[in-house]
C-alpha cells in the first residue's frame, strides 16, 4: 500500500528543537484505473511529526499492518 501526504509547517520541537510537520492531506494511491482514497480523517492531524519514518510508524500502528506493508512518501508538489 502506498500512501502520499501533504505537508504543513508547523513549530520547532522544544524537546529537540528540531523542525515538525503537520499532516495537511493523505491519500491512500492506488493503480492508475482507480481513484485515489482519502485518509485524512484517520490520523491526528494536529499533531507535530518529527519525520516521515515517525508518520509511516504510526500510519502502520493505526491501520494495524507491518511497517514493511506500506510505504508513505510526500505528494509532488502539483
């Protein structure tokens, strides 16, 4: 499965002082002849990620797969 997010910039992190992201859009991308699905309501997009790895984590935990049964990567910029 494979899953495409559109990010928003959100605070620097007080603990590490890293920059975060918020999830602004997922869609869930299928084969080209099928409409892609969106995801959006499933996670917490309020919350601030620290990286793409911690969203494809906790996209896994939520939908209760294995991380290796998805992939997540960020929607080219249209």
């Amino acid at each position: 499965m494979l899953f495409e997010y559109t990010r928003r910039r959100s605070i620097r992190s007080p603990v590490t002082d890293a920059p975060t992201f918020k999830v602004k859009h997922l869609t869930q991308t299928a084969a080209t002849d099928k409409p892609t699905v969106d995801l959006s309501h499933l996670i917490d997009r309020s919350y601030n990620y620290h990286s793409p790895r911690e969203l494809h984590w906790h996209l896994a935990d939520r939908l209760g797969l294995a991380p290796a049964a998805l992939a997540v990567r960020e929607a080219a910029d249209a």
